[in-house]
C-alpha cells in the first residue's frame, strides 16, 4: 500500500524535526527548502545560547537524522501557492510544479529584522554598525575587528532592534535577542579581554533556563556592563568610531559614549513565505505570522482541516521550542491521518 505522504514547507528545525518523526512512523515525507541546504536559520549561528553548543553540530545531527531515513528532500525550491482540494494538499512551487500530500506542515520559520528600517541607529550608512547575524559571521572567523581591520577596545551591544518597537509597528518580544546579546558579549571578552563590552537594554528578559546563570557570569567572570536604556542615536566620528546617545533610565541620566563598534540585536519577524501562505489558506495572525487554533493543547493545527503549523512561522520560538514544537505537529499529523482512515 502507498504511504500516505505529508508536504513540508521548510527545512528549518522545526520542519526537519517533524520530518523525521514521521518518517519513523512509516509515513511519506517531502520537504520544500528555499535555500540551497537544509537547516534554516541553524546555518546564521556559530555557537548556541545558552549552552554555547556548537550549531554545525546541531545543524549536521538534524541532517544525518533525515537522511537516514527515506525523505524526499527538494533544495532551492520556493512554494508560492498551497492549497486543498477534496481532501488531499497541493504545493506549487514558482515553476508551476504541483505536488501532492494528505497534509501539509508549515515550517518555514523567522527572518530576521532589517535594522536599516531604524535609521536613527545608522546600520547601512556607517559600517561599523553592524547586526548581531553579522557579528555571528565574523566571530566565524576566530575574531572580531572593525571595518578598518582594528581590534575594537569598547563595544556595545544595543537590545531590541525591531522588537517591541511602536514605530517599526513590531510590539512583541522576540525572546531570543536578550540572552544572544549576552552571549556574543562573552564570546567578544573571550577574544578581546581586555575591551569594554556594555550592553543598553530596555529589560533582560532572561527567561530560558540557564539564562540567568549566563547573565551574571557574563558580569562576574567577563565584566560585560549592561546600561538600562535605549540608544536612541548613532553616528559616525571623524576617526570611524560611532558615537552612541542614550539615557541611563536607572539614574535618569543623559549618555554619550563613543565606541568601535555597535552591534544592533535584531529581533525575529515572520518570513515572507510564511505571511504569503498563511494569508492564502486565512490563517494569518498577527504581524504576518500564522495562527493557530489555540496556545493551549492545538497550537499545530489550523482552522483548516489537514494543514499544520511548527516552529517560529506562529511567533517567536527559542531553539529547543522550536524542535520540540516539530516533534509535537508530526504528533498531530498522525493522529489527524489515522483519525482520517477510521472514518
Ligand atoms: S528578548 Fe530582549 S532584546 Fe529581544 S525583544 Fe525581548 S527584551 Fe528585547
């Protein structure tokens, strides 16, 4: 007898985890990724927060698991159009190929914000404005200089870029940014000991396990300073440093600091993909994401019958949230086709 295949639209963790936890139970799976390789957003990071795992490792666990297995994995595919038809779900990708599935899973994630939308803060014009991804890119490379090639001796980190923001029309936390911030303060110290590292933050929200931990060693062991407050300007010096404006809201203070570089932490948005096809099958949220039926115990189904949601395409998830919310839509999805059989 055919197995009965499901359509997953995006190859992210939270794809990859269901992907395989179907394919364990005897179903047929498909995975659309946009890109040239698997692993979604996995790939922007070097090491994981706040454990500081290694993401390859991470990233190639996921990929040896679905290829055990027998996956139809499809790269560099794009789907535009998702739909259902008497009963069965179809995905076109923008060639016009059609394919089939007796459900669909949407997985297809976060990106993440655009800091030029915030001009005041200079990303785009001064190059030593740069976002928390491309700090993750560089500390690839076994160090962290400014675009002159110089060794920075202070740095600061600013929280909330595109994130819980009136103006940018963005008032969610992304719940990521605080304890990445955290952890790309320490990796600089780690380099560069002897630098200032000073964090503004609106609040940390340090919510996650061990993210507590993490914060105050970042202060005892690496002598990072957080600074409560927003920088609400940056521009460049004659000499190619940024000059930061602020407030300290603690002591109500005005603050001006001058630093070698700045590194904007860039809060989570819903991908294109995801606003297009949710809003296609009326499953659109909030702020471009999908909904779900309920947060509480049908927080993978939708209101149409056999497409599911996992992972950061509904809001702003954590790593470990996102895999374990993969594993929970493969759950779902048994349970809708056997329940589909019986009757
Ligand atoms: S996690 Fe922290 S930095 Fe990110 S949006 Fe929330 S409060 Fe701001």
């Amino acid at each position: 007898m055919e197995k009965e295949r499901i359509l997953i639209i995006g190859g992210g963790p939270a794809g990859l985890e269901a992907a395989y936890n179907l394919a364990e139970n005897n179903y047929a799976v498909t995975i659309f990724e946009k890109d040239t390789e698997i692993g979604g957003n996995i790939k922007k990071w070097v090491k994981l927060f706040p454990d500081f795992g290694d993401a390859a490792e991470v990233r190639k666990n996921f990929k040896d698991k679905v290829t055990r297995q027998d996956i139809d994995i499809k790269t560099d595919i794009s789907i535009n159009e998702l739909y259902s038809e008497n009963g069965k779900w179809f995905a076109k990708n923008s060639s016009g190929n059609v394919y089939e599935g007796n459900a669909a899973l949407l997985a297809t994630g976060f990106e993440t914000f655009n800091a030029s939308r915030k001009e005041e803060l200079g990303y785009g014009i001064y190059n030593n404005v740069i976002t928390s991804v491309e700090f993750e890119q560089m500390y690839k490379t076994g160090k962290i200089i400014t675009a002159e090639g110089k060794t920075p001796e202070r740095i600061a980190f600013l929280n909330c870029v595109g994130s819980r923001d009136e103006k940018v029309g963005n008032h969610y936390c992304s719940r990521i940014c605080c304890i990445n911030a955290v952890k790309q303060a320490i990796e600089f110290k780690e380099l560069v000991p002897d630098a200032e590292a000073y964090c503004f933050y609106m609040d940390m929200r340090m919510a996650g396990q061990f993210y507590e931990e993490l914060y105050r060693k970042s202060q005892e062991k690496f002598g990072v300073t957080y600074i409560r407050g927003r920088i609400s300007e940056a521009a460049g010096t004659i000499d190619n440093r940024i000059q930061i404006k602020s407030e300290d809201t603690l002591t109500g203070l005005p603050l001006k600091m001058t630093v070698d570089l700045l590194v904007l932490m860039v809060g989570i948005e819903s991908s294109d993909s995801t606003t297009a096809l949710a809003k296609q099958n009326e499953i659109n949220g909030e702020y471009g994401f999908a909904k779900s039926v309920g947060l509480h115990g049908s927080d993978n189904l939708t209101k149409k019958e056999g497409l599911f949601l996992a992972g950061s395409c509904k809001r702003p998830l954590t790593l470990p949230e996102t895999i374990a919310d993969g594993r929970a839509a493969a759950i779902q999805i048994i349970e809708f086709l056997k329940l589909k059989v019986k009757n």
